[in-house]
C-alpha cells in the first residue's frame, strides 16, 4: 500500500479466484491477527476444504469447488479445482444491517460492515438475513461475529491481514474505485484468453447495490454458494406483502368477531 | 415464469425458546383481541368472558419477554438495546419500522402496559364490583389496545419472512396465518378457562363460531403458504416436518367441526353446560396443541 488509508473513503476486497491456489494463509493470518480461537478440529473427509464454512470463527474461508473426474483428466481441461477464498461481501445494501434491531451493525469510516460488540445482544436475525451464511455465533461471547475487514488494522494504516499475507495477489485490497479498475483490466485480460467463462460478482450494483468485497470467478455465481442477481434479494422485500396479508387477516377477523359475538339483548 | 428460489443462508437456530414466545404472543394478543370483541357485542353478560380475555392475556404477554431475553446470546442484561442504540456516543432510542423484530420489541412494551391495565381493571371490577374506569374509558382502551395486540399475534410471522431464510422468506402468509391461529388459539384457552367462571357459559357457544371463521381463515391462509412456498421450490422442506403439519390441521378440522354442532339447550344453567363442556374441551385442547404445531413446523422448516 504505497498511499495512506484514509477515513471517509471507500474500501474493499478485489478477491481474483483465478490466481487464487487454495494455500489458505488468510484463514491463517485471519485467525492470527483476530485472535480467533479456531473451531474445534473437525475431519469433514470430503474435501481439501476442511474450514467448511464463514462463521463466528472463520473469517476468510478458502473454498473448495471440485469437480475431479472419475478417470484422470487430460491436458489442458483443467476445471477440475475452483477455489475461491470467501469472505463478508460488505455489501453497500446489506441484509444483517437492514434487519438489525440494536443499531450494532454499522458502516464505518472506511465503508466497511462492522458489528460493534458491545452493542449486539445475540438476537440472530443478521443470520436469519446474510444470504451468503457470513455471520456465525461467537460462543464465548454470545454475539455475532465475523470479518472486520481489520478496522483496527486500517485505523491503524495497515492493510487487512489476508490481503497481506496472500501470496498470489488473489486477494487485493484498496480504494474501492482502484480494485474496480483493476478488475475490469483483469477480466479483459482473461476474455483475451478465451476464459470466457471469467466474470465478475458485485463489481456493479446488481447484486445488493454493490459489494464492497467483489469477486472474480470462474464459473456461475451459484457454483460458489453467491445468489445471483435474480435471488440476491433484501429482507425488507417481504415487509409490505407480510404486513398486508397481516392486516386483510386482522380485519376480516376483527368483523368475523363482531358478527360472532352480536347479539339482540332479550329480556 | 416460475421464479425458483435459492438460498445460501445460515440458520439462526432459533428453537425452543421462540416457538414458545411465537405461541404465546399469539395468545395474548388474540385473548386481548377477544377481550375487547366480547366486550363490545352489546350483551352485558358477555363481560365474564371479556374479563377472562384480559385476565389471560396478561400472564401470556409476561412469558413473553422473558422467552425473548432467555434466547439472546449475550448477556440477559442487553434486552434493552432493542429499545435503545448503545452505540458510543449516539445513545438514542432505536426503531427501525423495517425491521420487525424492532417494531415488535416497541410494541411488546406498549402492549404490556394496555394489558396490564386491561386485567388491573377486570380485577378491579371483580373486587369492587364495578370497574375503577369508566366503561367508555375501558371501552377505548380496548379498542386501542387490540390494535397492539393484533400486531403481535401477527408481526412474528413478518419476522420470518423478512429474512433470507428458505421457506420464511418465500412466503407473504406467515402473519396473517399467526394471527388466524392466534385468535383460534384463544378462543379454545378461554373456552377452557370457561369452567373456573360458569357465568361466562352464555358466551361460550359464540366463541365457538368466532373460533370457526378464525380456522377458516387460517385454512385459507395455510392453503396459500402451501402455494407460495411451493411456488418457490421449497416444497420438500415442509414436507419433512408432514406429522406437524397433521396436528395443526387436526386442530383446524375439529374447530370446523365444533362449530357444526352449537349448543342447543338453553346454556344457563350447570346441568346444560356439562355435555357441552366434554365436546368443548376436546376441541380446545386440539386447537391449542395446532396452534404450537403449526409454529414449530413452520420454524423448523427453514433449519
């Protein structure tokens, strides 16, 4: 990072999962500079991905997406290995800040989605919410957890630790309007050639306004476990629909009441 | 086109403690509701049974909060950040409308105080012999009270909905469904409260055709949850939860048939109200056990 992080300006994750080689080190650096205990070692037996999932304790999570042949592939078809590392998309319209009742989640200086501590009380409804399963339940301190995208690093100058570590620049990280520049040139690069199967996820504002940690892949959204445009969808969608069908009930009920319930006085 | 849903979304794990408040905040909120309705069918007589509404709404409104602040992962002690933002330096009330979970902590506080005065007032009355408000006064108080109460027989269901979750979220049903439910829920809890307060019998062959346009409209209502989340490709999910689904629509089906069969003998006295009691309690007892498996199957199917 040769220029200063500077509050008030917008910043990101460019993660390119077409350099990405599945090393892991930002889950390592993630933990480190965190302080994340780790979940409690696990064999998921399936996979080189042996992380499973972001939660309260994985912050980055390098997945696997493996497509292994049952005989051995030939030179060249080399689709065998996605691997993408995942990360809180720091989305510019983010469902677990919509739904949030305590004001815990909040953007910061820098534009990034952080849940502050000492405010969240553990309600989760941000899981109920984040459509990419980011958020998980810190069990020592009973509230929600998840990437920070190092706000105390960056209130310090530095840049996040997973970017840091990352020996293959597939995780970049600086002013949001710099890594969309890049990417473009980097998907250019590969439309150039022939992968044209490269795109990119939450570049532009079709999915949730912008994600503040875009991504470039090598296969459809869906392939990575990201909703695509269509399904990428906020909370508050189902607000008025829920409402109204709630309100049409209480009134028909109310009157079915009343006409259960009236009755001529006789004496 | 068809728009199939697709979902990447993590369970909040919200089990035991939920449902119960869900089945609770639908009782109160209905008995109250009830409560109101009863008193304003003209009919003198009916105040027993709007006094057991208000009497039963309380204690159900108070497991509430209780249930709600059990569950929170943090300490109990940050219950009220729902109300207010702690955030360091801008300590302010917080109520985000589109949030319903923040709607609904406001509104379960101001319910708690309509109810509370409600029940203080039908004791009051009990004790003194007439109530300590005037009956205009109780009157408008119900009336805005039921409106709260509405909202929390049903906003629990919005809750769901606005999430990401599969099932939940496919679906515009789930508040109008917790209301229906809610208001038949009660009216079963009354009719069985029926037996510590005889005076309250003359109402209790209405209650039961109340009970029935609720079931109707919670049939209707479950019939479009079926569709819609169909609609969205998650049928399978409901489906796996098909024995709960059975007791919630037992309880339905044996309100739809309590009603069929109204009291006939001039319900005054003991002797009158005993057959009708045994068919009653079934009944009730059937809705009320519906009414927690309809919850739990709707929960449970999105985890």
């Amino acid at each position: 990072m040769a220029q200063s992080i500077q509050a008030g300006q917008s910043y990101g994750f460019f993660t390119d999962t077409s350099v990405c080689i599945g090393c892991k080190a930002c889950e390592v650096a993630c933990k480190e500079w965190n302080q994340l205990q780790g979940d409690s070692p696990a064999f998921l037996a399936d996979s080189f991905d042996n992380t499973g999932s972001l939660d309260a304790q994985n912050w980055r999570h390098v997945q696997f997406v493996e497509h292994v042949p049952d005989e051995s592939a030939t030179a060249g078809n080399g689709t065998a290995w996605l691997m993408m590392s995942d990360v809180c998309k720091h989305c510019k319209h983010a469902s677990c800040m919509e739904v949030c009742p305590t004001g815990a989640i909040i953007r910061t200086e820098f534009d990034t989605v952080f849940i502050q501590q000492d405010v969240c009380n553990g309600c989760r409804n941000c899981i109920a919410a984040c459509p990419y399963s980011v958020i998980g339940m810190n069990q020592q301190t009973g509230t929600a957890h998840k990437c920070t995208l190092c706000y105390d690093r960056l209130q310090g100058g530095l840049e996040p630790a997973c970017a840091k570590a990352c020996p293959t620049q597939s995780i970049q990280f600086g002013p949001l309007a710099d890594l969309q520049k890049a990417a473009d040139v980097r998907l250019a690069t590969l439309h150039s050639q022939g992968q044209t199967q490269a795109q990119l996820y939450g570049r532009d504002e079709s999915v949730y306004g912008g994600l503040n940690a875009f991504f470039l892949l090598m296969d459809k959204p869906e392939t990575y476990g990201l909703p695509n445009a269509d399904n990428a969808r906020l909370p508050s969608r189902n607000d008025a629909g829920g409402y109204l069908a709630a309100l049409v009930t209480g009134v028909l009920a109310v009157v079915a009441g009343l006409v259960a319930f009236r009755r001529r006085v006789t004496r | 086109m068809v728009f199939l849903a697709e979902h990447f979304v993590r369970a909040p794990q919200w089990t035991w403690y939920i449902l119960f408040y869900f089945f609770f905040a639908g009782l109160a909120g209905g008995a109250y509701v009830l409560g109101t309705l009863l008193r304003l069918s003209g009919d003198p007589r009916d105040e027993h049974a709007s006094k057991l509404g208000y009497y039963v709404a309380l204690p159900a409104l108070v497991l509430c909060p209780i249930l709600l602040t059990a569950d929170l992962g943090a300490s109990w002690s940050r219950f009220w950040h729902m109300l207010i933002d702690v955030t360091p330096g801008e300590t302010s009330p917080i109520l985000h409308y589109w949030s319903p979970m923040s709607t609904g902590a406001w509104a379960l506080l101001i319910f708690g105080v309509f109810a509370f005065v409600s029940a203080a007032d039908a004791w009051l009355a009990d004790r003194r012999g007439a109530p300590l408000l005037p009956p205009a006064v109780g009157r408008v108080i119900g009336i805005a009270g039921s409106l709260f109460a509405l909202f929390i027989a049903s906003y629990t269901g919005v809750l769901l909905s606005v999430s990401n979750q599969p099932v939940w979220s496919d679906t515009w049903t789930l508040g109008g469904l917790f209301l229906a439910s809610g208001l038949s829920g009660a009216a079963a809890l009354i009719t069985l409260l029926v037996r510590y307060r005889s005076e309250a019998v003359v109402s209790l062959a209405r209650l039961r055709v109340a009970d029935g346009y609720f079931s109707i409209l919670e049939l209707v209502l479950l019939v479009a949850f079926f569709i819609t989340v169909a609609l969205a490709g998650e049928a399978t999910r409901i489906v796996s939860w098909f024995p709960l689904w059975i007791v919630a629509l037992v309880g339905i089906v044996a309100s739809l048939l309590g009603v069929r069969r109204p009291a006939r003998a001039p319900v005054t006295g003991e002797t009158a109200a005993a057959p009708l009691a045994i068919e009653a309690t079934v009944v009730s007892v059937l809705v009320l056990v519906a009414v927690l498996a309809m919850r739990a199957a709707v929960i449970f199917s999105a985890q």
